[in-house]
C-alpha cells in the first residue's frame, strides 16, 4: 500500500511477557518515528530514525523498550517484560528526511497489557 | 520545559458552521507547524502545514493561520460537516527535530 502499514493492529498480552510491534514505512520515506499514546492524550514521542544517523532514543521510557530498524526501512518496537502502564496505543510515521516535511502516520497497534 | 497545548479541549458546532479550533505555542525558535485530525481508531491524518514564514495558508475548506508575535495557531473549517468530527492535534516541529504534540480537541459536528 501507499502509506504506513503497522502490525498487529491489537495485540493482547499478559504482563511480564515480551511483545514486538513492526512498522513497514511509506517508500522512500529514510526517517521514522515511534509514538505512543495513551487514552484520551496527545503523543509521546518515543525514538526516531533518521537514514543511516544513530537513533534518538531519547524519548524511551525505560530500558525496557528498544527499536531497530533493518535495511533503512522496517523498523520494530520491542518491550520486554512488559507492565500494565505499558498499554497503549503505538503509532508509527515515516516522513522525507528533509527539513520541515509533514510525518505520515500508521493506524497503530492497540496494546493491552492484562 | 516548552510544549504545545490547545485552549479548548471540545468544540460542538452544527453542520454547516464554521469551526475554529485554537493552539497556543511557547517555543520560539519552532518553524513548522502541523494539523492532524485523529478519527477513532486511526492514526493522525496529515491536514495542513504552516511555516514560520507564512501567516496563512489555506486548503481545501481549510485555513491555517500562525501569530508568531502572540505565539497561536488556529485551523479553520469552512462549512463543517459531520465527516470533520474527531479529535484535532497541532504540533510544532524546529528543524530535523521530533514532532511535540499538543493533547488535541475534540471537535463534534452535529447534523
């Protein structure tokens, strides 16, 4: 398709469990972002890739969280020993790696942690 | 630290009105500014860019418009219709930097 696509779209999980959230980026598109966002909040912005740059990690939360992003383009999110604040929506945009460009945006992964 | 936020967390208007939905930014040095609409269950939807040269720039029944002296953003719908019901984010961006988002507002158009 024409525009960010991320899996699962839900993901249901117990606590304590690892989970890995994938984003395949619009083509083209070297930089990409991971979002989360809680319920009813704006977004939080987690790591962001651009091109070949080490990545801005400076918004992960804790060392639990970790991103990669293979060959310049599918990025996944992993949480490790995941927690009930955990549970949020997870989104992913990909944008040109140019100055000022608008960031497009997937649908998300809805995480719920039990 | 600096952030982005809105004034009106929900905004009702009738179909047909015009809408007008606020932010207010703190950081100074932010040149780009971006409008998403956020349906339920989908992830932002680009709307309209503004750059801190411009002070207005419009699309299609949408209008935004940048006060850098007082620091707003406003986006404007013309004729709102029930499709342009959701949840609206601005965001401000300083070059390569990370997108900061305000918590948005919830516009509802009724019929």
């Amino acid at each position: 398709g024409a525009g960010v696509s991320q899996s699962p779209s839900n993901k249901v999980t117990e606590k304590g469990k690892d989970v890995e959230l994938r984003c395949d980026p619009i083509s083209g598109h070297t930089a990409l972002y991971w979002y989360r966002q809680s319920l009813g909040q704006g977004l939080e912005f987690l790591i962001y890739f651009q091109g070949n740059s080490a990545p801005d990690k400076s918004g992960l939360p804790s060392d639990r969280f970790s991103a990669e992003r293979t060959g310049g383009s599918v990025s996944t999110l992993t949480i490790q020993r995941t927690q009930q604040e955990d549970s949020a929506v997870y989104l992913c945009a990909s944008s040109l790696d140019r100055r000022n460009q608008p960031q497009h945006f997937g649908d998300g992964t809805r995480l719920s942690i039990l | 630290g600096e952030s982005v936020g809105l004034h009106l967390p929900t905004l009702s208007v009738q179909e047909g009105d015009n809408s007008i939905i606020n932010c207010a930014y703190s950081n100074s040095a932010s040149d780009y500014f971006i409008w998403y609409k956020q349906e339920s269950g989908k992830g932002p939807q680009f709307i309209i860019d503004i750059r801190s040269n411009m002070d207005k720039r419009q699309g299609q029944r949408v209008t935004v418009l940048l006060n850098k002296t007082v620091k707003h953003l406003s986006l404007q719908i013309a004729a709102t219709q029930p499709g342009d019901s959701a949840v609206y984010f601005c965001a401000e961006n300083r070059g390569y930097s990370t997108l900061t988002f305000g918590k948005g507002t919830m516009l509802l158009v009724s019929p």
